[in-house]
C-alpha cells in the first residue's frame, strides 16, 4: 500500500517537476481500467492509500 503523499516524496528526491496535485490526478486516473501500456490499475486500500489492483 502507498499513499500519494509518499509517491509525491519520491518523485521529488527524483526530480519532478510535477505538483502534488497532478500525481493525485494521475492516480485517480489509473483506477479506471487500463487501455494501453503499462496496463496497470490501481484500487484504493483502506481510506488513505492504493496498491496495484490484482487480477489486471
């Protein structure tokens, strides 16, 4: 389990130069079913994270 929080802190020590808010977007985004590579999904676990969806 991850939290956007916590792939926000590593995409900075990497250096994005995304915000905050356009990760959060994009993990939304992935929680609809993948229509291109990578082909991943992710489901909200618990109330404050997500993990990658199984079964994709």
């Amino acid at each position: 389990m991850f939290t956007v929080r916590a792939v926000y802190a590593e995409m900075l020590a990497a250096g994005t130069v995304y915000s905050e808010s356009t990760v959060f977007k994009t993990m939304q985004r992935m929680k609809a079913p993948p229509v291109r590579p990578p082909f991943l999904r992710l489901e909200r676990a618990g109330g404050d994270g997500f993990r990658v969806a199984l079964g994709v």
